[in-house]
C-alpha cells in the first residue's frame, strides 16, 4: 500500500495538522513519512525524518521493547498498543511520551504499513497514578486506532461474541447508507442477512488470528439501508482482549459483473471443504518461500501428511461425515504449527504444511511430534469415536530440493515410504537425516519420562581455595543415567530440555534434591556447608519463582544464607526490568547470586551495578590459555581486578594445571575447581571422597547450572 494511497484526501488533513505527531513506517520501523507535530517533538524538518527507523527518536534502554512491540504488530494483524516512551530530542532533551501504534492493513487484512502516534505527557499529569495514566493511554490509544481506520479504503466492522455490531468506520457508514450509531448493539445479519456465522462454534483463535489459516473470505450479500443488495466477501480477523473476543470484519464491495469471476478466483486458490489453501496457492507460496530462503541463506521444510485408512471412513460413514472429519484435521493441523506457518489441503486426505526459517533440519521433528500427538485424540464422527493417524514425509531446502517440484515430489515419495512402514509415523527424504530426526524423537520421548523414573543424577566436583588445600565448595553437574545408553553427556540432552519446555521441572527437582542432600551432610559434620545451584533464563523468569524458591527451602530446611544461585548473562538480557525484580527478591530471602561465565557473552559493568552479584565466575576459556596466552593473562588481570574494587567474590573454573593454579593464587583469586584438583563424582563417591580430604573447615556445596 503506497503512501499516497494510505494518506488519502480526508486522512491527510488529519496527519497535516494534528495536534500530537503521527509517523507513517514500514514493517522494519523506517519511516515513510511523518506530520509537522512529530516533526517539532524531535526537533527535526519533516522531510530529515523520512527514511530513519523511528528507535532512532527512542531512549537507548528502551530500544529494545519498542522494537518488540513494532515486531508484534506485525505478527498479529490489528493489534494495538499504548505505552509511555522516553523520546529523544535533537538537543538531546529526553520527553516522556505517550506511543500508541496500529497496522495499516491492505484490502486482505495483512498488515502492511504501521502507523504510530506520538503525544508528550504534560508536567502535570507524570506525577499522576499510574492507574489514571493508564486510563488516559487507553483512551488516546482507542481514538488514534479508530481514526486509522476511519481512513482506510473499504468498509470495516467490529462485532461481538453475540455477533452484534459495536463499530463501523466511515467507509462502512457510506457503503451500506447507515450512520453507526444507528447499527450499534443491532446484530450482524441486518447488514448481511444471509451470512452463516457461528463465532460461538470457533474452539480456538487461531481460525482467525492465524495467517496459516488465512480464512477464505464469506461470499454473501450486503443489504444497503435502501434495501439494494451488493454482494461481498467478508473477512474475519480475532481481536485479543482480556475479557472478551471481538472481531473484525473487513469488507470488499463487489461489482455483480465481477461477482463470479471473484468466486471463481476463490474456487481456484482454496480448498471448498476446509477453507484451507488448496494446491495451487500452497506451490505459489512455497516458491515465495524458496526465493526467501535463498537470499537469506535459511533451509526451509515441506511436510506432506496423507491421513491413513481414511477411504474406510467414508466408506463406513458417508462423504459427508468424511468432509466434517477433514474440517477437524485441518483444525488440528493448525493448533500445532505456528502462525508462519502455511497449510494447505492437496486434495482427497492429503494436506501439506510449509514451515520458513528453519534453522536445523533435524529441529523439523519435533514440529512432527506435535502433529502426531495433535492426531492421539479420537475424532467424533456421527457422535462416535474414531482414531485416525497420519503418514508424514519430509523433504528440506536446499538438502532434498531447489525449487517446488523436486521438494513436493521429494515430500510425497518420504510420506509414501511412511505409510510402506504401517503408517503413524514420518520419514525424511534423505535417509540419513530420517535417522537422526528419529533418534532425536526418541529421546524427546525418553527425557519426558526420565524425571519420573528418576533417571537424572548428580555428580558433584570439589573446588577448593587459593592454596589449593583447602575444599571450599562443591558444585554439581546433571546427569541422565540412561537404562540402556547409560550416561549420556549434558551438551546432548539440556539444550532439548529448554526446547521442549521442561527445563524448569527438571532445574525443579535439581533444587530440591541438591538442597535435601546438604542439608543431610550439614547433620553429618559439615554444619556450616553451602550450596549453590545454577538455574536457567527460563525457570528464573517464571513469576512464581520467588515463591517456589522459598517453598524448596522450607521444605528441605536448608538456611536461605546457606545457598547460592548460579545464573547466566542471558538472565540479565532478557527483560532486564524483571530480571531485576525477580533478584531482587531472591537477595531479599538471603540467598547469594554468582554471574557464570563472566566475559564471553554481553558482560557490561552495568550489570555489576544494577544487579545484586556476590560472585563472578572466570569462564575455562580464558583459564586455559594462562599463564601463556597475552590476552587470557590481561581479561583474567581485568576481572579480578574489577571484582576486588567491587568487593565480589572470583572463582577460576577449568583448573587442570599447576602452572594456571600458581598464576591465579598470585594474583589472588579465591576459589578454583577443576581436574587439577578433582574430577566431577556421584554423591556416593563424594562422602567419601569429604571424609578423606576434611581439613577442619567445612566445604561449600555448589550446585550449578549443567555443565559438561
């Protein structure tokens, strides 16, 4: 949509002398074009503006939320947004502003341009609650919404879960001869009479809210105030409210000489019987797809899925049973893949499903674990249960495929190969990858069952003090004792536990155990023994972690004093505010927190200072090349350095030789670990081995986050 097209006659009054500013971007926040009004918040002339991403006006901390709320605009067709924003001036004069933003759709609905509103908060009303602010955004943010599409080419509607009118814009208002309040609470059938449309019958969003289920448009007749019928195709998009679902409809008006050339173009790109896309828009979109990935160098996967014995059901129970069962597959396929994600019916039980920005091919099996989980439950057919499984065959760009037809036919020859095997299951095109996809399945399946059938154990590896005699702590390492492969390595199995989500249930049980097991050492002679568990990104941003925490304690009995916690960089990147909260607390129940791996990642000496860090950890990246390597000596120099002006605590990890431990006493580090002085031991192993090596002070436990 140009922006001449967007900025019509009557809107462009509007953006023209608008008291607040309005910034015209496309979907990477580059603006197009912005008001005068904008113009002076930042102090720039209107035609400097254009073609600079608009995080340039906004404050460096608060960059990174603006262009996540730019991104999810885009993602979720019709959604808005209101939030207070420190702009930046041309003077370097910092304003707090109120920014409301909101796709501009083009006539399908997608979002194509994005236009955001910009009004200074005054003096006065910053001093206000925020439960007042808020009102005010909410307001604002519902008045600029509305005024975009009031300025949009085509007729669009807002209805109800009662399908009743709640607001038209002005095209609507001219296009069907009423003005709104005259069809406001009045149900939807007084301007589409003949429209058959149940949102009570939607069991899920995504048959709205999901461009992998682009709903096809309705093809009805409007009825003008006049009593004139025009016929019209209708599409519906879900809003997202907190305590309601609403809708919006977009109208294209239809000329009768074009009605059935618009009908038969329908008929030629989706499926009649699932409204899904059909095999001619799929392979359209799939060569969009291959052009994409090409220049971005990204592989891509087609999946081809032929519903097994499905020639019985209709033989059994009619054709028309049979086409209600394919609307529920195609149902089910969608409330599995991601709202990128393309599917399409092929024809009679086949459907295909495209997935982009795939980064490892072997990763495509676990979105196949889903769909044939998706298919575990019975469909109802003529108020029975039936259970169908489906034959899946893959093929991945560039590996099995340059262009649509050799990833189709590549696609349909592993589904075929699958449904050989019995059906129920998958294959990829190229053997070997099949192999690993499998392999990987099996162990998404095993890790699953491990944590209750207690397969995950500890290891533990002492670290000791400067002179290298004394053990000061010990920290644990996750195991997972497999019954048949046995001990499996941690860099094969933690990163499947993050991506499968139970990352958090495992670093749970990790807790929990760790902390019963000191605690039972602390009644047997180390009274004074400490614990220090790492926790991942994941499970520290879970809200009730605070609280979890503190139950663990209690339940154990452990001294919160008596343990510390063991995070990553990546804890304090992601959502830095809450990041902050959620430490917070955790220092407020008296437990300590180490920063690990300090160095390699986004180490930012404002981290030290916003965050409450008793301890940093030396990364065995930069211990392995001391005393030797120029640059591993100076970081070392640098973060002890740091951590002794700061008054933090330093641990060296991956001590293996006498020449690093000599180096790290000298330049008084306070605790090191590492094969140098023991390796990593099952608890059985380490009683033992604290019983041998007790030299009258007591070791600190330290459980931390799964390493190798």
């Amino acid at each position: 949509m140009a922006e001449e097209e967007i900025l019509n006659l009557p809107f462009r009054y509007f953006f023209n002398n608008a008291a607040f500013g309005i910034a015209l971007a496309d979907q990477e926040g580059v603006i197009l074009t912005a008001n005068p009004a904008f113009a002076r918040l930042v102090g720039e002339h209107p035609q400097d503006i254009s073609g600079r991403n608009f995080l340039r006006f906004i404050s460096t901390e608060k960059k990174g939320d603006v262009r996540d709320i730019l991104v999810g605009l885009v993602d979720s067709p019709f959604q808005k947004f209101h939030a207070e924003f420190p702009l930046i001036h041309k003077n370097g004069q910092i304003r707090l502003v109120l920014l409301a933003g909101t796709t501009i759709p083009d006539t399908t609905g997608k979002p194509r341009n994005i236009m955001l509103s910009v009004a200074e908060i005054p003096t006065g009303m910053i001093s206000q609650d925020n439960q007042m602010r808020a009102a005010v955004a909410e307001e604002y943010s519902e008045l600029q919404y509305r005024k975009v599409l009031d300025s949009v080419p085509y007729p669009v509607l807002f209805v109800n879960d009662q399908q009743r009118i709640t607001w038209i814009n002005k095209h609507a208002e001219l296009s069907f001869g009423y003005v709104m309040l005259e069809l406001l609470g009045r149900p939807l059938a007084v301007l589409f009479p003949e429209l058959s449309w149940e949102p009570d019958a939607v069991k899920d969003d995504r048959e709205f809210t999901s461009p992998v289920s682009e709903k096809p448009p309705y093809a009805v007749y409007a009825m003008h105030k006049n009593g004139v019928r025009h016929p019209v195709m209708l599409d519906f998009m879900n809003i997202d409210n907190a305590n309601r679902r609403d809708w919006v409809i977009n109208v294209q008006i239809l000329s009768e000489t074009n009605a059935r050339e618009d009908a038969s173009s329908y008929i030629s790109w989706y499926d009649p019987v699932t409204r899904l896309y059909n095999r001619v828009l799929f392979q359209e979109r799939l060569g969009h797809a291959i052009t994409r990935a090409e220049r971005e160098e990204k592989k891509l996967g087609v999946l081809v899925l032929d519903i097994d014995r499905f020639k019985q059901l209709n033989d059994s129970y009619g054709y028309e049973a049979g086409n209600q069962s394919l609307k529920e597959i195609g149902d089910r396929i969608i409330s599995c893949m991601r709202k990128s994600d393309t599917i399409a019916r092929l024809g009679s039980d086949q459907f295909a499903i495209l997935l982009e920005g795939v980064d490892q091919a072997e990763r495509i099996s676990t979105v196949v674990q889903k769909l044939i989980d998706g298919f575990s439950n019975p469909f109802s057919v003529q108020n029975e249960d039936v259970y169908l499984t489906a034959s899946i065959g893959l093929s991945v760009y560039p590996v099995d495929g340059l262009d649509v037809e050799n990833l189709m036919k590549n696609a349909e020859s592993a589904m075929l190969l699958s449904k050989k095997e019995g059906g129920n299951g998958f294959h990829f095109y190229t053997r070997e990858m099949s192999a690993r996809a499998k392999e990987r399945m099996q162990i998404d399946r095993e890790l699953h069952h491990a944590l209750n059938r207690e397969e995950f154990v500890l290891h533990y590896q002492p670290m000791l003090d400067a002179s290298g005699k004394k053990t000061i702590a010990l920290e644990a390492l996750l195991r997972w004792n497999h019954p048949d492969k046995g001990l499996i390595p941690p860099l094969t199995f933690i990163p499947l536990l993050e991506e499968l989500g139970l990352i958090v249930q495992v670093g749970n049980w990790i807790l929990r155990t760790a902390c019963r097991h000191i605690k039972s050492l602390q009644g047997n002679g180390y009274g004074q023994l400490r614990l220090a568990v790492n926790v991942s990104a994941r499970q520290i941003s879970q809200h009730d972690f605070s609280d979890n925490l503190k139950k663990i304690l209690q339940e154990t009995g452990l001294d919160p004093k008596a343990l510390e916690l063991e995070i990553t960089e990546s804890v304090l990147i992601q959502n830095a505010d809450k990041s902050e909260k959620i430490l917070e607390s955790v220092a407020e129940l008296g437990v300590s927190i180490a920063l690990d791996d300090f160095g390699t990642g986004y180490s930012s000496l404002a981290y030290l200072k916003r965050f409450p860090i008793h301890t940093l950890k030396i990364d065995r990246n930069f211990v392995k090349g001391l005393p030797d390597k120029r640059d591993d000596v100076a970081i070392t120099d640098a973060i002890l350095a740091l951590a002794r002006s700061l008054g933090i605590k330093v641990v060296a990890e991956g001590v293996e030789t006498e020449e690093q431990h000599a180096f790290l006493r000298n330049h008084h580090c306070h605790q090191m670990q590492g094969f140098l002085f023991a390796r990593p031991m099952p608890s059985e192993e380490l009683d033992r081995w604290l019983v041998a090596n007790r030299s009258g002070r007591t070791p600190h436990v330290h459980l931390p986050r799964h390493k190798p």
